[in-house]
C-alpha cells in the first residue's frame, strides 16, 4: 500500500505489521476464531433448545439476547479495565470470563434450566464481550494505522474460520447422535466442557506472551498519518461525528447478523425442507462464505476504499434480503447464503473506521463501539415474533439495518 504523508510530499509504503508485533499479532488473531465459534454455537443451541426444551421461536431467541446482551453491560467496563490495566490483561479478563461461562453449562444442563444455560450464556457474553472490546484496538494498534482495516479485516477472516467450525461442532455434538423426542442435555454439557477446557488453557499460555510497546497515542510521531493519533484533540470523544456513527452502524449491522444467523436452520428446515442436521450443515457453508469474503474484501481494499466497498456490499444485501423473502426455493436460499459473503467485512471495517485518528480515545471509543453489539440481543425477538408466522418474511427486516450501513459507508464515516 503506497500513500503520502501528510507531513510532507514522500511517498512511503504502509507495511502490514512490522517483525516486533508478528508473534502478539498472530495470538491475538487467534481469538477471534474462539469467539466466533462461541457465537455460532448459540445460533446451533437456538434450534437445538427449541426441540429439547419445548421452546418457541420467540422464546429460544433469548439465546441471542443472553449472549448479545452482555455487550452493552460490558462494554463499558472492559473499556475501563483495558485502559487502566492494559491489552494484555483485558484479553486475559476476557478469558476468564469465557471459560466460566463455558463451565457453568455443566450444572445448567443437570438442572435441565433454560434460565440457568441463560445465566451462563450471559457470562460467556461477557467474556467475549470483552475480548472483542480489547482485541479490535489492539490490532488496530499493531503496526501502521494506514492498514489498520486491513489488519483487522484480516483477523476477522480468522473470526470466520470459526463461525466454520461452530456450527460443524454444534452439528456434530447435538444433531449427530440425537434422538427425536429426547430430552437429554448430556452432549450439551460434553461439549461446553471441552471448550471451556480449551479457553482456560489458552489464557494460561498468553499469560507468558510478552507484549511489545505500543505507540502512545499521547506523543507526536514523526507521520501522523502512519499513527492512530487524534487530529482535532480540543474535541471530546463524542464530538466526534464518525466515531457516534459507528456506534449507530454497528448496532444495525450486529442486529441483522444474530437474526439472520438465528433463523437460519430454521429456513432451511421449513422453506427447504431439510433436516435440523441438514440444515446445520449448510450452516458450515453459510460461513465459509462468509470467511471467503473476509479474505476477498480483504485483497479487494488493495484498490477499493474500505467505505465504499462497505457501501456496495451493505446494497448487494439488500437485494439478498429481498430475493429471500421470496420464497422463491433454491434461488432464495442461495440468496440466503450469499447473504453471509456480503455481510463479512462490515463488522471490522465498521470498527475500524470508527477508530480513525481518536488518538487517546481510541480504548473508550472501542468500548462503546462494542455496547452497538447489543443491537443482536434485540433483533433476533423481533425477526423470532414474524418467523412465527412466515421464516421468509422475517427477511424483510435486515433490510433496514442496510440501509444504515450503506449511508455510514457512503457518507457518515468521514472523519470530520
């Protein structure tokens, strides 16, 4: 990537990430993979509760609300402790958080308790809650700021990979051997053992990764352009006007993701006529696409600006969400799918324009972008109460959420 500093007429070259950060790099990217399982496994636990535990479509929504929800609880404190205790103990805090909710499946499941696997999805929530609140900045901080999108476009393709194996897992541990009319919750808690195992295991191995000094955001650098550093520093945080419409964007953007994602296995079973285990295994296609599109808007930002590229994926899902409400069988349901592709760099391009030259409120800024999230605690129940009556006509309502996304991408993400 070739661009001009503003400090004078030379030409430099943005390097992805320079050698001193490759190894915090790669074990912070890793992350994202473990919570895009965890996120995944919940739209798996959706269809799996509403057959096991005798919910509604609407009641099994609250899967989403728990996990969602967390993120406008913490949000705000895992800003707090990131900033004064540092990246490295904010992943760990995350860490912890998500292995105790992972463990807290074990007593859920022998108490057979919707509310109690509610209490632990919300702790898990807030684990990972967490570790995204602390992991965008913090490979936003890695290297160049002038490649900050497409290093944490890059890490989200790793996300990806996981949203992959969450629902392979789900549909493995809870669709493969189950019985119909069985109501038991063993390969539940089997399988939130082996995660929360996996969880633990990691925290104890990055509690020894040492971590390389970080540019202050305090101190003048030689390129600005090069640092995340805040050009109109006599502005609060909320005065700046990108920043509160990321907040917005991600809001909608989170609440179409967790509705389309929830009623997936449901679209399939009832517009396509497949199985529970059928439809969890287009599931794992649902996301390859998605990790597909990650890697290729990725490469496509080599010559596209990340906004507008933002804005044309935000209208090619608007007609996916159109030719979906159709019915129209396998011409919807690959819309359906195709619907994942577009969706994949909206998240981390969001947040990473919503970053841009906050300087020293870049942590609280990541914070409140992350307590947008919450928006998929709420929208799975609004899309659950009209797939009640029509799965395909629940599809109407992403629509909304990209309309709001294009006009971040097309306008509203200017740093002003």
């Amino acid at each position: 990537m070739q661009t001009t500093s503003s400090s004078g007429n030379e030409t430099t070259k943005a390097r992805f990430t320079e050698d001193r950060y490759l190894i915090t790099l790669i074990f912070v990217t890793s992350l994202f993979m473990f919570w895009g399982i965890a996120i995944t496994m919940g739209d798996v636990l959706n269809k799996h509760f509403q057959t096991v535990l005798s919910l509604t479509k609407t009641q099994s929504a609250f899967v989403q609300f728990a996990i969602f929800g967390a993120y406008g609880v913490m949000g705000i404190p895992a800003g707090l402790f990131m900033k004064r205790f540092g990246y490295k103990k904010g992943v760990l805090f995350g860490l912890t958080l998500f292995a105790a909710g992972s463990f807290l499946f074990v007593p859920a499941a022998a108490a057979a308790s919707f509310p109690f696997f509610g209490v632990a999805l919300f702790i898990l929530g807030c684990g990972i809650s967490t570790l995204e609140t602390v992991a965008h900045p913090f490979v936003a901080s890695l290297g160049d700021q002038r490649t900050s999108d497409m290093r944490i476009n890059f890490a989200q393709a790793f996300n990806a990979l996981g949203t992959i194996i969450g629902p392979w897992m789900g549909s493995y541990f809870l669709f493969g051997d189950h019985v119909q009319g069985s109501t038991d919750l063993t390969s539940v808690k089997m399988l939130y053992i082996a995660i929360g195992t996996v969880i633990a295991t990691i925290a104890v191995l990055f509690s020894f990764v040492k971590v390389p000094a970080l540019i202050d955001p305090h101190v003048a650098v030689a390129n600005p352009d090069a640092a995340n550093v805040d050009t109109h520093p006599e502005k609060g945080l909320f005065e700046h006007t990108h920043f509160k419409w990321a907040i917005v964007a991600q809001f909608f953007n989170v609440a179409a993701q967790a509705g389309t994602w929830a009623f997936f296995i449901n679209y399939g079973h009832e517009k396509m006529g497949f199985t529970d285990a059928v439809a969890s295994k287009w599931m794992i296609l649902f996301f390859v696409l998605m990790l597909t599109g990650r890697f290729v808007g990725t490469f496509l930002m080599r010559f596209i600006a990340p906004p507008r590229l933002l804005a044309i994926f935000a209208a090619c899902n608007i007609v996916m969400c159109l030719l979906i409400s159709q019915s129209f069988g396998w011409p919807s349901f690959i819309a359906l799918l195709m619907l994942n592709f577009f969706f994949s760099i909206m998240f981390p391009t969001i947040f990473s324009l919503g970053l841009k030259n906050l300087g020293a409120h870049t942590q609280q800024a990541s914070s409140f972008i992350s307590m947008g999230v919450v928006g998929g605690a709420l929208f799975p129940f609004v899309m659950g109460a009209v797939a009640e009556h029509d799965v395909a006509a629940a599809y109407y309502l992403p629509i909304i959420c990209y309309i709001v996304i294009f006009l971040f991408g097309y306008k509203f993400y200017k740093v002003r």
